[in-house]
C-alpha cells in the first residue's frame, strides 16, 4: 500500500519479489523497480556536492558519503499475516480503486 501511494506499481501479493519505489524524486522520469526476491540491490551514493541523509520509516538512520554503498535485500525472516475471511486479490483490488 505504501509503494502504490507513492507512485509505485500494483503487484499480485503472491508474488515474491522485491519492490524499489522512490518517495518524492526530483525527476519526472524515476520510476519502480521490481526484481526478483532472492536479488541483491546495490546503490552507490555518487553525489560529492552534499550528504544524504538514509531514512527508514521516516527515522534518520545515518548520513551517507560519496562512494557509500547500501545493499538492499530480502530479509530471512517472515511475517505470519492472519486474515479473517478468503479474499481475492482482483475482487478487493476492483472494489477498493475501481480497477
């Protein structure tokens, strides 16, 4: 929900993979990235003119430096969601934007 309200693309729940979106980009041409779940992402801070601030849940995490690396990859634990009733993904998705 996060991804798609920031621009990002509708994806099917049952699929595995690893979605990158970025939030308020100054291009008009920055879009998603979907990969495979078992990928690693590799991100290279190339910009020496000033620092960038790495955030995380809206938390400051820690200030990045030209040449800083940040891998992005799948964690190796699960979250066990519980639903209360059988839903379908194509049905919910219709009924909450109309698609």
């Amino acid at each position: 929900a996060y991804s798609l309200s920031a621009g990002g693309p509708i994806v099917n729940p049952s699929l595995e993979c690893l979605i990158l979106t970025p939030i308020c980009p100054h291009s008009l041409n920055a879009r998603s990235i979907i990969t495979n779940s078992n990928d690693i992402v590799e991100i290279e801070v190339m910009s020496q003119d000033r620092n960038i601030t790495l955030t995380a849940d809206g938390q400051a995490v820690t200030t990045l430096f030209a040449g800083d690396k940040l891998l992005v990859k799948k964690a190796d634990i699960y979250v066990e969601l519980l639903r209360t009733q059988d839903q379908n993904f194509f049905d919910l998705l219709h009924e909450k934007i109309a698609i």
